[in-house]
C-alpha cells in the first residue's frame, strides 16, 4: 500500500513510480487517492463505516485464520472437540468482520474511482481519447476488490461447512 491516502494524518502518500511517472495509470492511481481525501472530506459514509471497522478488521486478518485451523486441528484430531469448535466459531466470526469490512470497502474504491475519473475530466487533466482509457484502468482496479470479496465469501462459505461436517463428526 505504497499509494494511499491517510485520513489520519490527511496527506495523500504516493510511490516514486506514481508521482514520477505521467502516465495514464499514475495519473489515475493520483487521483484515485485524491477521491479519497475528498471522501474523507465530505465524510462519505461508507468511508467512514469503512474506518469504523478497520481495527477490528486488522485484528481479525491476523488472528483469524490461526483461529480456524487450531480449531479444526483440535476439533478434528486431538479429541479437544469443545475447544476446537469454540476456537473455530471465534476464528469464523472474526473472518466474517474482515469479510465485511471487504464489502463495505466496494462502494469506498468504486466511488474514489468515480471522482477521479470526473476530477481528471472536469480539470482537463486528460482530454478525451484519454478519459476512456483511464476509466478502464481504474474499473480494472477496483474490480480486483469484488474478486478478493468473492474470494473471501467464498472461504466463509467453506469455513462454516467445515465447522457444520465437523459438528456432525465428519470429515
């Protein structure tokens, strides 16, 4: 996370290769964390819920998996059902915050993206052979956050047929 903007100390941080470069893509990467700060302006709710769930949400992407795997371990090999299953059900809850803080940030990344893009055209940073271009690379990027979501719902799903199987004594 090299490109970022910070609300806490309300300074947009770039890489060299960003604020360096003048290409499309570093010009879109700016001004996708400039939509950021203006977000963190206009106290944009789901920034704001966003930033509400972040402590939890780093706490939960460190601790939770550790969580889920002992548990199942416990539950699954080493007769320690009960405190293999209270592990795991903490190790899922604590997953399911980080899965929701991944869907409350879409609305945040698409909206950054949405004003960059009008930014980048109301300023005339880009002319029009370069706005469509620069929409499709910040489309791209967004995107990778509803696959990392897809992803992440589709390891819930996983986890709790997991914990059901192993509830019911399967494997």
């Amino acid at each position: 996370l090299t490109d970022h903007y910070d609300p806490r100390a309300k300074v947009i941080r770039l890489s060299d290769a960003v604020y360096g470069s003048t290409s499309l893509a570093a010009l879109g990467v700016a001004a996708h964390e400039t939509g950021h700060a203006i977000q963190h302006d206009q106290s944009y709710l789901p920034l704001t819920m966003r930033s509400l769930f972040a402590p939890i949400a780093g706490f939960g992407s460190t601790i939770s998996m550790p969580l889920i795997m002992i548990g199942i371990l416990l539950a699954a090999f080493a007769g320690m059902g009960s405190l293999g299953a209270l592990l795991l059900y903490a190790g899922i809850i604590l997953f399911s915050v980080v899965v929701t803080f991944q869907i409350i940030t879409l609305p945040v990344e698409f909206n950054a993206s949405n004003r960059a893009i009008a930014l980048l055209e109301e300023q005339r940073f880009l002319d029009e052979n370069e706005i469509g271009p620069a929409r499709k690379v910040l489309n791209a990027a967004a995107l990778t956050y509803v696959a990392a979501v897809a992803v992440s719902i589709a390891n819930l799903i996983r986890f709790l047929v997991i914990a059901s199987n192993l509830g019911r004594g399967e494997e």
